[in-house]
C-alpha cells in the first residue's frame, strides 16, 4: 500500500485519542478547557479515561483515612477495595459521567460511558499480602493488573464520538477488581492504535531537579522513574512507557487544554526516542 493511500485512510478513519482525566483535576477544568476538548473532538474519536480519587474521599470521609491505603511486600501501594468500594466507585462513576455528559453535549460531542469490567479490561491476579503495621499478612484485596483490553465494546469509535471509561476490570474468576486508572489508559490506547495518550493531571509538568521537562525520551523517563519519581507521577511514567511500547507515537503529561498539550505548546512530552 502507498503512503499516499495510507494517510487517505488515516485522514477518512482517523486514530482515537485517549485522554486520561485525573481525578484530582476534574473540577478544575473550566468552560475553556471542554471548548477546546469538544473542538478537538469533532474531527476525531475521543476514549476519556477517569480516575476516582477526589470524588471518592467526597462521598465519604473513611477514603481519607491511612486505613485506605495499603502497601503490599514490594512498596507499592493501592486501595483497599471490597464489593462496597467497588459498589461506591460506580456510585462517583455514574455521577461524573452525568457531569461530563452536561459538558461534552451541549458543545456537539456525543457520549457514552463503559465500564472496563464490561468486557472491555481484563486483570490478572492481584497481590495477596500487604502489611499492616510491621506484619505482613493475606487480605482478600479486589485489586488486580492488567492483563489486556478487549476493544470490542468500543463500537461507535467515530468522530464527535466520547468514550467515559470507568477503568474496572473483571479477573480470571470473574470478579470486579479496581486496577490503575493511567496504567488502564495506556493499555486502552494500545489496543485501540491510538497515536497520543494525554495524560491530564493538577501539574502543569513533569519535575526533574525542581525543573519543569518539556520532552523526555522513554528510556530517560524510566530511569527517572525508577530513582527520582515518587507518588502518582511514578505510576504516570511506567503507564507512559506501557503505551508506548504498545504503539503509541507520544504520551504527553500536563494542566493545560488537550490541544497545547499535544501542539507541545505547554506539559511534557514523552517519545520513544
């Protein structure tokens, strides 16, 4: 096939973009910011991907607390999920859809919210020890990695399309378990030929040495990631390589509307090379 033919096909039937919208930052994202998604939209499909974790300490207070968080044998923490956390996370869900729904719409994009546990994200089996105190001991945790997408479910991949993906999973024993939100992302945008995964988070950059990086190659992001990141940009950076090794051309993290952050106007912008 000529490239001649290959960028008609691209320019008819266009890549999704996956945006992964953190939950810390959604109320931060003003009438502007949706503007400029919407317009972006419009010539291409859209998989928006939301993160929980604001919305969840909003509805009850217990998700503040430490005893929320465990810490499995290898440092890694997660929440500790049961069926009434996996119940509560669908509750937030079903809300922000709704919010993100009143946004999108009336700016002529239409949507549709999916569950990863219908069929669209699978998860292997989850840690089983965690420590609490100085002990280590076996909990039954509804948390489990990705173990591969499914893109069947995402049928009407279409311009002025959405796509709100509430990142469940469903395991081998077919139970709902909590999985990373960015990670489900870059798994998402792999299975589905995406060009660009955006990371949308409450920092404008990524931080090396207290100085903002406006582009980083993958294996220098990894190494930053395995002896300087901590916390949540940790989990942004390892999701941003699984991307890209699953095909994604750039992973981009940053506050700023969708289309700076890919124009490379403002954020972070991670390659392969």
């Amino acid at each position: 096939m000529s490239d001649t033919l290959k960028n008609l096909q691209k320019q008819q039937h266009p890549a999704p973009t996956v945006v992964k919208l953190g939950g810390s930052c959604l109320d931060d994202l003003d009438g502007a910011w949706w503007d400029d998604l919407a317009e972006y939209g419009r010539d291409r499909p859209l998989i928006l991907v939301h993160g929980w974790s604001k919305p969840l300490k909003q509805l009850s207070p217990r998700y503040s607390e430490p005893s929320a968080i465990l810490r499995d044998r290898y440092g890694n923490q997660s929440r500790w999920t049961t069926p009434e956390v996996i119940e509560d996370i669908k509750t937030v869900s079903a809300a922000l859809s709704d919010q993100v729904f009143e946004l999108l719409e009336p700016r002529g994009i239409t949507a549709e919210r999916l569950l990863g546990s219908d069929g669209l994200i699978s998860a292997g089996e989850g840690e089983r020890w965690w420590w609490q105190g100085k002990q280590l001991v076996e909990l039954a945790n509804l948390v489990g990695p990705i173990s591969g997408v499914d893109p069947a479910p995402l049928k009407n991949l279409q311009a002025g399309h959405a796509y709100l993906v509430t990142p469940l999973a469903r395991n081998a024993a077919g139970q709902e378990v909590n999985t990373d939100a960015d990670r489900a992302a870059a798994a998402i945008a792999g299975a589905v030929g995406a060009a660009d995964l955006v990371l949308v988070t409450d920092v404008a950059h990524l931080l090396i040495d207290g100085e903002p990086v406006r582009r980083i190659t993958a294996e220098a992001a990894t190494r930053f990631r395995d002896k300087g990141a901590t916390g949540g940009m940790r989990k942004k950076l390892r999701a941003a390589g699984e991307a890209l090794e699953r095909g994604a051309e750039r992973v981009v993290i940053g506050s700023a509307h969708v289309t700076d952050l890919l124009a490379a106007r403002t954020g972070t912008v991670i390659t392969r090379t």
